[in-house]
C-alpha cells in the first residue's frame, strides 16, 4: 500500500500499473459496473492525478503589517493603569487566477499593574489584562468573521538600564473566555503560555 500511495504522489504511471495485477479490478463511482485490467487502472490513475493537482495550492505572494501599542500611566506609586490597541492585516495571493485572501485583525483592551521596585536598576512589574479582538476574512465572494474576549497575567522582570527607559521578560499566560465564528457559532476557546520580551520608556508629567 505505502509504493502504491507514493507512485501515485510522484506521478509515476509505470510504477503505479506495475503494483497491480492484469486481473485486478476497478470500480469507479461514476460507472455502475466494474472495470478490469491494467487498461482501466491507467484511466484511474490520471482521474486521480487530475483532481489532486486541483486540490494543489500554490503560493504567489504573501504581506502583511502588524502595529501594537501600549499606553500606562501610574494613577499613584507604583499602580498602573492603561491600556493597548492592536491592528494587523495579511494578504495571501495564489498563483494564477484564484482570489487573494485577506485578513484584518482588530484588537483592544485595558491593563493593570503594580511595579514592585527590587533595585535602582530592576523592578517586578506583573500585570493582568482582559483584550477583546474582532478579525475579518475574505476571499472572493466569500468572507467571515471572528470574535473573541481574552483573560491574561504577563509578570515581567524588569532592567532599567538608563533612566527612562527599561527592558523585560516575563512569563505569559492567557485564555480565551469567548470565542465565536460567523458564520459558524461558538468555537473551542485557546490557553496561551510562554515568555514575552518587552522594550519601553517612560516621561515625567
């Protein structure tokens, strides 16, 4: 079974009728009756090549940009409260005459945290979030959508190696507390962990 599957990915005719028999038979779905010999074997062989190279799927161009940003400010010592705003689009074009597909992303949210000063130079700055994101799809005359409403904690440790300015890296988890297509309903909601590294600045007002 494994030659006879991998003569037919490599196209390979010759291979493909030698792993039969001149007996064998052959039932199509299109015909009511059967078909035997390697002669029908031939015809079923390039029936299948046919639909598989239809099913391939090549790649002529791919784009995309992605913007986010993140704003806090500290309401008292060491308490922050802010917020982000995120958008990013992708454009998928296959080669030929298919439709491109596009996708734009939409996501916002506020942000709460407390800096726990360690040193002149580090700080432990965890903060908890809850983001909601829409993204759109479309692809010719066809399109969809998505929503979903996200629960997470990011607990950087901070360097602050000038002033006004620090690096982190932190420990990141969030989850999905809704999560739906359109069409299409309700879908599985996602956990996400990992570290994150961040790079920011901060002014004096």
């Amino acid at each position: 079974m494994r030659t006879w599957l991998s003569t037919l990915e490599r196209g390979d005719e010759a291979g493909y009728l030698a792993t039969v028999t001149d007996d064998v038979e052959v039932v199509l779905p299109q015909k009511a009756d059967s078909e035997r010999g390697k002669t029908a074997t031939r015809t079923y062989f390039k029936a299948l090549r046919k639909q598989i190279a239809e099913l391939d799927t090549s790649i002529d161009n791919v784009w995309g940009l992605q913007g986010f940003v993140i704003v806090e400010y500290f309401v008292i010592d060491n308490l922050s409260l802010g917020g982000f705003v995120e958008y990013a689009h992708t454009s998928i074009s296959p080669a030929g005459n298919g439709p491109s597909t596009n996708t734009d992303t939409f996501g916002v949210g506020p942000r709460v945290g407390y800096d726990f000063r360690l040193s002149n130079s580090f700080s432990f700055w965890p903060k908890a979030f809850i983001a909601f994101a829409t993204t759109n799809e479309s692809s010719g005359n066809q399109s969809g959508s998505n929503t979903s409403w996200t629960l997470g904690i990011f607990a950087p440790f901070l360097l602050h190696p000038a002033e006004h300015f620090f690096l982190g890296l932190g420990p990141l988890l969030s989850t999905q507390i809704a999560n739906s297509n359109s069409p299409g309903g309700g879908q599985p909601q996602a956990t996400v962990y990992g570290l994150e590294f961040e790079l920011g600045g901060w002014v004096g007002l």
